[in-house]
C-alpha cells in the first residue's frame, strides 16, 4: 500500500493518514519480537530498525529518545546512509522505517514491489534545506538562487573557482565546496532546486553522506560554502551560518509561511506495513512519533507541521468518505 501527496502544503495527509492506515491494521506481535518485561510498564521489548536520510536522522532520534522514556525496553537504532541508501535497505526488507528527506522514487517503489515490501509514507516535520557560508564571510551572506546556479552548476566546474567571479564585489578568495552525497535526499532536492535538473552538479566538490562532515569543512575554511539540513545551522551556532536566499533567511516562520523558496521542503518517515502489524514494537513507536510529531520536530529544531497543513489533512480524510 502506497500513499504519496501531490502538493506539500497537502503533506499532513499523510500524516493522519499513515496513523489511521497503520492503526486500522492492528498489531500483534511478531514471535520473538516483543513481550517480557523489557524494563517498561507496558512489557515491550525489541528492537526497531531505521535507516537513510542524516537530515531526519535527528528527528528520528528524538522520537527514540522520548519514547525510551516510556518504553525501555525497546531499542530503536537509527542509521545514516542517505535517503537513497536507506530505501535500497528498506526495499529489501532489512529494515523497519526508512528516514527520507524527499519522497521515494518511482524506480524505489517499484524495487519494494517486487520485493513485496508495502509500506505507508508518512510526512514527519518540514525542513529548509539550508545553504551555509563560513562565519567570517562577510560577502555572501545574501545569495540569489541564480548565483547558487553560477557556484553549483555542472557548467561550473573548474570554471567558477573564486568568488569575484559569482560577483564582481566579492573579494578574490577561493570557493571550497562542500555538500550531501549523491546518496542524500538533500542531494536530490537541491540539485532539482538550484540546478533545475536532479543529480545535476558540478563533481568536483566534497560531498559526503553525514551533514556533519559539511559543517565541519565550512567552519574550517573562510571562503567554503555548502548545503544541509536547516536542523544542522541551529545546532552549530557561532561554527557556520546560514545565507539568505534571495533576501530570505531559512527559519520556521519563513519555511511555514512559503517565502523561504525554492529551499523549503517537507521530511518523511516511510513504514513496512508488515513491521507495523507484526512487531508491537514497531506500531507503539510509529503511533508515538505521529502522535508528538510537534514535540519531536520542536526537540530536534526541525519546523513543525502546520495549522493549515492539518486542517487540509482533515479535508482530505473527508473527502476519502
């Protein structure tokens, strides 16, 4: 069972939606996996696998933490090995959620199909992916989506080298570039955004799969630039900064409201329907990460779903009769 949305101020759909789809299934536990006292009231014990994207790996894991609280007895691991690396593993049934920071690709869900894995999509939290400069440039701290394109294109590689010339007012200092892997939904939806075309960029940059790498060579180097997370900017404060984009700085109120364009996007959370029904380990941490979606996304400083977003999500249940 599939469900995708074709608008994302639509999302929330989803969200209601996986939670009534998944909770009409039931829940018995699979053999081995859950029962015992495991630590908590309730007697759940297990384990609960998740892999993919590193920018919802913090959300995830905030929803781990939390629910450790309630249920000890439960282990939720989290890996990180991008949006496209986490579905080849959810796709072939090794995992239980898979984290994504786009939707599934049309050749992923035909790699499920096969594999007759069914899952439901499942919009978590929203997210501005974030474009972050060193916090000694002084010069770039405003950037047009059309000199994002002049930096990042495939046409730019080892053309554009300095940053005089993306402008003639910025200073004569090198560009070092940093970013996701090609992995990533961050890659993805990026490269779609500012490129005009997925998977469109230049090579010769140092891309990698953990966001923190990113941070790390940005804040090492005054004239880097690269792109991530906008969870990554509010964590690391002081170590990199985020750039406008087109005058608009990426944050909650601008990623909510839309201005914060093309950048804003939403982040999911993808479900095997079977972990769901068999593992009552599975079901207790999905509804409890629907149920405090809010919370989880204010812990893990991603941007909240929205007033709005619920409110069209209940239209939508409506209209479903």
């Amino acid at each position: 069972m599939r469900k995708t949305t074709a608008k994302i101020f639509a999302s929330t759909a989803l969200v209601v939606i996986g939670a009534l789809t998944l909770s009409a299934c039931g829940g018995q536990p699979a053999e081995g996996d859950s029962g015992g006292s495991g630590g908590s009231a309730s007697g759940l014990s297990g384990s609960v696998t998740t892999d993919g994207s590193s920018t919802v790996a913090p959300l995830t894991e905030a929803a781990a933490d939390l629910f450790g609280d309630e249920e000890s007895g439960v282990n939720v691991s989290v890996a990180t090995s991008g949006t496209g690396g986490g579905f080849k593993s959810f796709c072939a049934d090794e995992t239980d959620i898979s984290n994504a920071s786009r939707p599934i690709k049309d050749e992923e869900a035909a790699e499920c199909e096969a594999a007759g894995v069914e899952y439901t999509e499942i919009v978590a939290a929203n997210d501005g992916l974030s474009v972050i400069i060193n916090p000694g440039n002084d010069w770039a701290e405003d950037l047009t989506v059309e000199q994002l394109n002049t930096i990042w294109g495939p046409e730019a590689e080892g053309e554009i080298t300095n940053w005089n010339q993306v402008d003639s007012s910025f200073p004569d200092q090198a560009i070092t570039l940093f970013g996701a892997g090609t992995d990533s939904g961050t890659f993805d939806y990026f490269t779609d955004a500012i490129n005009g075309e997925e998977g469109a960029i230049r090579t010769d940059y140092s891309p990698s799969e953990d966001d923190n790498i990113t941070v790390q060579g940005v804040s090492g180097d005054v004239g880097a630039i690269g792109f991530l997370g906008l969870s990554y900017v509010e964590e690391n404060e002081g170590v990199i900064k985020a750039a406008m984009i087109d005058g608009v700085m990426p944050s909650t109120e601008t990623v909510q409201d839309g201005t914060y364009t093309p950048l804003g996007r939403p982040l999911f959370i993808y479900v095997n329907n079977a972990s769901y029904v068999e593992k009552e380990q599975v079901k207790a941490f999905v509804d409890f990460y629907v149920a405090n979606s809010l919370d989880i996304a204010e812990r893990a400083l991603f941007v909240p779903l929205t007033e709005e977003q619920v409110t069209t999500a209940s239209d939508e249940l409506a209209s479903l009769g």
